[in-house]
C-alpha cells in the first residue's frame, strides 16, 4: 500500500510538471499582456510598458519564464516558510492572495450542486431501474438527456428570467391563484402516481390524494402569507422529524428491525428537545457554534447508534447518524427561515438575486448572511445541478441494471431476503463502483469553475479568475488556476483508485 502510494505521488507530480510547461508555454506565446499598454494613449505609455515587463519577466522567453515559475511554486512545498510565490497579475496583484477568494467562492457555489446531484441523481437512477421501461423510466430518460443537451448559457438565462424576476415579482402580491392551484395539484399528482406505481386503483388513490394536499397546503401558505413571514413551526418539524426517524430505520433496516427503529427514535426525540431548548443559543450562534453543533449532533447519532446496535452496530450507527443530521438540518432550516423578513427588508422585496454571491453592503448574524448567500447561489446550483443531474442519473441506472442481472443477486433472492435488503445491502454498493469515477472527475473539474455559469452570474470564482486571465493575457492567474485544477483532479483520481479497494473487495491493491 505505502509503495502503491508513494509511487502514484511521483508519478503525478512528473504529470503535474510536464503539464504546466505546455500550458506556460502555449498561454506565453499566444497572449500579449502588454496589448492594454500598446493601444492607449496615455502620456506615460512607455514607462507602464517598461514597468510591467519588468514586473511579469516579459523579456525573458516563455521556456525560461517557466523555469522562474517553478522555482515560485517549489517554495509553495515548504512547510511554515509563508515563501510561496505564484507571480503577480497585471494590476500589481499576488496570484497567492487572490486564488483563495476566488476557490471559495467556487467551493460555496459547487458544493451544494455536486452534492444535490449526486443525492438525486443516484436515487432517481436506481428508482427507474427497478421500474424498467415504465412511464416512469421512459420520462427521466427524456427529461434527463433534455437537460442535458441544454446549453450552460441558456439554462442560466432561463433560470434568471422565469424564476429569480418571476418569483421576485411574485412576492410582490404573494397569493396563488385558483388556476395555478389546479395545474401544481396535477403535476404533483401526476409525478407521485408514477413514483410510486402500482396497479391502476392504487395509482388514482396517490393521485388524488398527493395532488390536494398539495392544493391544500399552497392554499393555506397563500392565505396566512406564508411566503412573507415563512416557518416551520413545531407541529410541522415533530412531524418531518418522525418521518425522517421511520424513513431512515425503514430504509436501512426495515421495520421488524428494533434496534434500528429504537435508535431512530431517541435521535429524533433528542432533535426535537433541541428544537426547543436550542433557540436562545441559536440568536447569538456563529458560524464556529454551527459547527461545533454539528458535529456534536453526528457523534450523538453515532453513539445512539453503537449503544444500542446490537449485532448489527455498523448498521444501526448509520441509522442514527442520518437520522440526527437529517433531523439537524431540519431544526437548522426553520431557523434560517425566521430570518427571511430581515432579507426582504435589506434588499427592497427582491431576495432572489441574479448577480453577484452576496448583497454589497448587507451586515448581519449568520442567519442573515447564510439566507443571503443562498438567495444569491440558487440560480447557478439549480443551473449546474441540472446539467449534472442527467449523468448521474444514466450512470446509476445503467449500474443497478448491470448489478441486478448478476448471479448473486439472483441468489439473495432465491434465499428468500427481503427485497429491500437485496437492493440496499447488496445491489446498492456494487452499483456505485462506476460512479467513483464519475464523482471524481467530476469535483476535479468543478473546482475547476464553472466558467459560463459563473460568468452568466457575475461570481468571482475560478472560472471567472480563468477567463479574466486569458483575455487580458494574464499567464500569472491562469496558472494558478491551472496548478490547481491539475492538483485537484490527480487527488481526486487516486482517491477514487483508493475507494475502489473499499467498495469492491475483489480489487487490492499491491
């Protein structure tokens, strides 16, 4: 293991460096930083030349150029030296103190999006898999390739139009129409029948039902004028934290399970007391008591789970832990929601922004400035997530297919198991083999920036850092980013060679 590793680090850093010399030299001869200079007219021209090929090594050809480079990011390996070097920009700045602004910007933007893709994607994978050819496979496979033949551009501009101006416009008189009411119940309706199934009785009763309650519930959010001053209330999260604890122990372990249904429930009981007791350290929270309470909240669900587990500790653990951080974020949400009246005021009626990561100006605790930061990346992460959305969904599908016409699965079923544990326990791990490498190639290019998206909603991220540089010619910038997206995503790819060893038992590595 120590030599597979050692070796896969020499090989990637003799990648990484035979890489970055053909980016430098191709970026150094086909862009003029001095193009801004040449054309204008200030009296000075020649001295601001003269200056800024002092400052980028402009005399010194690219190859040799490059040499200076590498010399700037060997100090980078230095441990506590504060001596890494990445050049300067154009305009005088440190490509060091400039890269990390612009990576945590794309971490805030990607993150949700890769991880909602990854979550709805596989489930809706494996759903369509069970449901071979149905009306419901037959739907996500169009949807899916849809969406995924959709340029960047226009899912972004679509987005900006139809739901930031629309749902900004709406909450200007925030009440439902009757029309409206009628399509949303159908819709609603129509997607739960199908999610479902079932024979045609079973199929009218769901649709029905799902689709008034629906109806319902926007008639009563229309009429209470939910959507100004929005919140769960108690009611509302003691009954999602109870579905959450039976969902959970359901999926995991079923319901003869007691053990699993025993630790669901003290989690859930235990995120319910919070709800109550929690509030007034919730008005002076940071983001560091966030997540310290986070943390805390996935060992109490870790040791729920491990006390009272059983023979079967790994499984109940799991239980106890998405158990408690599901119902976590429940609480968390209904809180960040009590700040939504604060975001209306701060930005005029118009919380959805379509520009920018943040509101210019807007100061307030971490409720306000979390709700904020999420009105403002809504749009790029539903744009990112529904191009990604259809790989994941083909890739997963295909992969429960292949897995579930394999001989073993036969077997467990043969043996008379439960149809869940056949899917969950031993067709579900085996599926997401292929989906190692499409996870890391895909936060690899990520953190890469999204470079139309980021663009269309004038974010500050790697993308943007990356297309700024190319324009003005800036080779500094460029490979800094380029340094590290090639870090990233030889890091990703060996963890996922590494992952493969857990995921799959056939595969050691030697």
């Amino acid at each position: 293991m120590v030599s597979f590793i050692l070796r896969r680090i020499l090989v990637s850093i003799l990648i990484l460096i035979a890489a970055s010399f053909l980016m430098y030299v191709m970026v150094g001869y086909s862009a003029d930083p001095l193009q801004d200079l040449t054309s204008s007219n200030s009296p000075n021209k020649q001295q601001l030349i003269n200056a800024r090929v002092s400052l980028l090594d402009l005399d010194v050809p690219p190859p040799l150029r490059w040499v200076l480079w590498l010399g700037g990011v060997a100090k980078c390996a230095i441990p506590f030296a504060n001596a890494c070097d990445l050049g300067s920009t154009v305009s005088k700045a440190q490509v060091v103190d400039i890269l990390p602004n612009a990576l945590a910007a794309t971490v805030q933007l990607v993150t949700f999006a890769l991880v909602l893709a990854i979550l709805l994607g596989v489930t809706i994978g494996i759903i369509t898999a069970l449901r071979q050819y149905s009306g419901l496979d037959n739907t996500v496979t169009f949807v899916s390739f849809f969406l995924y033949s959709l340029p960047a551009f226009l899912v972004a501009v679509l987005l900006k139009e139809f739901v930031a101006i629309g749902f900004n416009d709406f909450l200007r008189d925030p009440v439902i129409g009757s029309v409206a009411l009628v399509v949303i119940g159908l819709v609603i309706g129509a997607i739960w029948q199908s999610l479902l199934g079932g024979d045609g009785r079973r199929r009218l009763v769901v649709f029905l039902v799902s689709g008034l309650a629906t109806s319902g519930v926007l008639l009563l959010m229309s009429a209470t004028g939910w959507f100004m001053h929005p919140g769960l209330g108690a009611i509302p999260i003691i009954v999602l934290v109870a579905a959450i604890a039976l969902g959970s122990a359901t999926l995991l372990a079923g319901l003869r399970n007691r053990r699993a249904l025993i630790t669901a429930g003290i989690n859930a009981a235990i995120a319910i007391v919070a709800y109550f007791t929690l509030q007034p350290l919730f008005d002076i929270s940071s983001a560091g008591t966030l997540f310290i309470l986070a943390l805390a909240t996935a060992a109490v669900g870790l040791v729920s789970g491990f006390l009272a587990g059983g023979y079967d500790r790994g499984q109940n653990m799991r239980v106890g832990l998405i158990t408690a951080l599901l119902s976590g974020a429940v609480v968390l949400l209904d809180r960040f929601m009590q700040s939504w009246g604060d975001l209306l005021t701060a930005t005029n009626g118009r919380p959805i922004a379509t520009v920018g990561s943040k509101t210019p100006g807007l100061s307030g605790d971490v409720w306000l400035g979390g709700l904020d930061a999420f009105a403002h990346l809504t749009l790029p992460t539903i744009a990112l997530l529904l191009i990604s959305f259809a790989g994941y969904t083909r890739y997963s599908r295909a992969g429960m297919l292949e897995v579930l016409s394999l001989d073993y699965i036969r077997t467990a079923r043969a043996k008379g198991l439960p149809e869940r544990t056949v899917i969950v326990r031993h067709a579900f791990r085996n599926m997401l083999i292929p989906l190692t490498t499409l996870v890391a190639f895909d936060v690899g290019a990520l953190l890469g920036g999204a470079i139309i998206t980021e663009k269309v909603f004038a974010i500050p991220g790697m993308g943007s850092l990356f297309n700024a540089g190319l324009q003005r010619g800036d080779l500094n910038p460029v490979m800094g980013y380029f340094l590290i997206v090639a870090a990233m995503a030889i890091t990703f790819n060996f963890l996922a060679d590494m992952a493969y060893a857990g995921l799959d038992p056939r595969v050691r590595i030697r």
